[in-house]
C-alpha cells in the first residue's frame, strides 16, 4: 500500500466477538492502531453486559454523573457494533460470511463454547485457511479448568499476586482496575500482532490462546521466578521494615512520594537534598548493608526530615540533585501531569455526549503510522444494517427476515 497510513493496521479487519474487558480492550489497542474492529453483541441480552455496568457495583461510592460510561468506553472505542444472535442458523450465516472477509476473528469465551456454536478455528479455517484466530481464556485453554468460569479478581488470586500485595497484617487484596484483564488484553493483541506478522510472511494464519492467568504469572516476573529457584515465598513486609531508599514517605502537606534509588552514588546526593550532608559518613549508614542493617532508624529519621516540607518542594529538590524520587499522586493529578498530556498519554477528545473530555490515549509511539483515539463506543447494533448491506450484500428485505426471525 502506498501513501501513509492512517495507523499501521490500517487494512485488517477483526471479527470482534468478545465481552467484558479483556478481549475488549486487546481489539481497542488494535483498533487506536487503524484496523477495523467490527463487535458483535448479541441482541437477547442487550449486547455486552458491560454496557450495563458501572463500577460502584465494585467500588462502592465512585460513580459517574453523566450518564456516560467509561468502562464501556475505554474497552471499545473506535469499533462497530452489529447485533447477531449466533444460536440462530441465520446469525451463524451472517458470522461465517463476516469471517470470510475478516483478518482476525476473536473471542473471550469458555474453551468449548464457541465450538458448539459452529465457529471454532477448524471450522472457521476451512472458509478462510488466512484467518487469524485468537482466544483469550480465564485460566488457559488445557488442563483440569480450562472450561470454568473466571474473570479478574479470581485470576489476581489464582495467579498470586494477591498474595504479595499489602503488608503482612493485609488480608489479601485486589488491585482495581482491572489489572488481570489489562495484561490479559496487551498478550492478546501482541500475539494476535505477531501472528499477522507471520501470516504476512507465510500466508499461513494460525490460532492464538493467551488467558488471565498466564498473564498474571508473566506480570510478576523475576519475583515469581525468585521463587521457582528457591522454593521460597517473598515475605510482605510493613513499611518500617522495607529498604529505607525503596520506601514511601509522607511530605508535611500529607502527600507521599517515594524513593527508589539503585546504586552507592545516589546516598550522597541524597544526604545533600534533605539538608543532612551528616549523614553520608554516618557510620550506621554509610553502606547499602549498613542501611539495611540499621533500616528502623534509617526509615524514622527519613520520615522526620520528610515531614518538614511539603512534597512539591521536596520534588524539586530531588529532582535538581538527580535522586531517583516520584510524587504519588492521585488520578487527577495525573490527568494534569504535562509528562502523560505531552507524550499523548492523555489526550483531549471530541465525546458525542461529554462534548470536550480527555481520554487515554496510546502508549505505544511510532513515529510514521501513529494510533490514536478515533470514535467514542459504538451503540447498541449501531452498524448493523450498514455492515449487512454494504459489506456482505444482503437487500433490505433479507435484512428485515433477519430481524423477523431474531437472527439479528
């Protein structure tokens, strides 16, 4: 293709039969990258149960008074929705057709379910051989759960990162959010980027798995594998207990922010921003073992100093002695912070409700074909006929059969 692209996908198209949040934001990623995300939403249900949802039912207190709902909406911008109910012969014609010329067909469903409907990769490879299937499952797609039911906070759970999160009188805890679902989503549109890569170079398209759980053990890396070598499990520490220079501290305005420093150079630059070049020869701190050694008094005497000014000011005297150092600051100060609204992080946006907003943008920056927030959700079934007539050829009145027999 000649010309630039408008978003380096530009061209693909994806058969978007998810629900929820993982696979629903994988096709978002994609979709911010120019592909053509087409979801299907089954019309006997009002579609994906997300377009219901709000997050007080999980986060007691936090919600939204305008009606709009961000969930929704950070998981399926740009796309189109076309209503189809697969139980139906007529619906499974119409997905078979939209298979056939579609790139990509996606689904977050149970191992099995999609089979019994008709549409599982051996059925669906014999219309198109160049699809690319991919699945994102709770829990994997072998083993004695594959088929049971999972969503995030079971797979923090089931994936152990609960375990770790909190201090030692914690009971276990959820991280919000929707983390296992995040991660979930960027394995899914990685894998289903690399296996258009492949197709791309041998025309062969393949099946993708990934699942909440496999996600969940990659996200915590060498702190698992830590304890694969060792057979050991890594202790929750309180915060008097924790490395004084990896700790947070409370600023005199009741801010925190946190210090995370590597290396021997950065204890003097440290003692000269506080206003305590003492303490660099300070025989019970003079070394990394030192430090940790004498780790209670450290951690006091560093929240005494912090508690002196405010943490604005501390920042700028960190940042100027080149500390490794970062504010900890709530979602309205980073929807201000010029580091996300710069690198498009955050960018503002044209909502057909909201008017004027800001929504997240891309973290991914490329340079000749960048992606970016296109369309706000679609509504329920929005694109149906269009998608029915314009791009498979049905008439009207095959259109309106469809409607008269609930297939759509």
């Amino acid at each position: 293709m000649e010309g630039k692209l408008d978003g380096p996908l530009e061209g693909i198209r994806i058969l978007d039969m998810t629900v929820g949040q993982q696979g629903p934001y994988a096709t978002v990623m994609l979709s911010d990258m120019g592909a053509e995300v087409i979801k299907v939403e089954d019309p006997r249900y009002g579609g994906d149960s997300m377009r219901v949802a709000r997050p007080e039912m999980v986060l007691q207190g936090f919600q939204y008074e305008s009606g709009v709902n961000a969930y929704f909406e950070t998981n399926n911008r740009n796309k189109q929705s076309i209503t189809v109910n697969a139980q139906t012969d007529e619906g499974r014609e119409i997905l078979l057709r939209l298979t056939g010329i579609c790139d990509v067909f996606v689904h977050n469903r149970r191992p099995g379910v999609m089979e019994r409907l008709g549409l599982g990769y051996e059925s669906l490879k014999n219309i198109s051989p160049a699809i690319i299937y991919a699945s994102a499952s709770a829990y994997g797609y072998k083993g004695p759960d594959a088929g049971i039911r999972g969503i995030d906070q079971l797979a923090q759970a089931r994936g152990g990162i609960m375990s770790v999160n909190g201090g030692p009188e914690d009971a276990p805890s959820w991280i919000p959010g929707g983390i296992a679902d995040q991660v979930g989503g960027f394995l899914l549109a990685h894998g289903i980027v690399l296996a258009l890569l492949a197709r791309e170079r041998t025309g062969v398209g393949q099946e993708v798995n990934t699942s909440l759980l496999g996600g969940q053990i990659a996200l915590q890396g060498w702190l698992l594998q830590g304890s694969l070598y060792t057979g050991k499990l890594p202790p929750k520490l309180a915060r008097h207990e924790r490395v004084p220079l990896f700790n947070t501290y409370q600023a005199q305005d009741g801010r925190w922010l946190t210090l995370a420093m590597m290396g021997r150079a950065f204890w003097p630059r440290l003692c000269h921003a506080l206003g305590a070049p003492e303490l660099v020869d300070d025989a019970r701190f003079v070394s990394p073992e030192k430090r940790l050694e004498n780790k209670g008094e450290l951690i006091s005497l560093l929240s005494g100093i912090f508690a002196t000014k405010d943490r604005d000011e501390w920042m700028h005297l960190l940042d100027a002695a080149d500390v490794m150092a970062a504010s900890v600051k709530d979602y309205a100060e980073v929807a201000e912070d010029p580091q996300a609204t710069e690198n498009g992080y955050i960018v503002d946006f044209n909502h057909p409700v909201l008017g004027a907003t800001k929504v997240l943008g891309t973290p991914i920056r490329l340079g000749q074909t960048p992606g970016r927030p296109r369309t706000a959700a679609p509504q329920l079934g929005e694109h149906t006929e269009e998608i029915l007539t314009n791009l498979l050829g049905y008439r009207a009145g095959e259109v309106e059969t469809f409607r008269t027999k609930g297939a759509i």
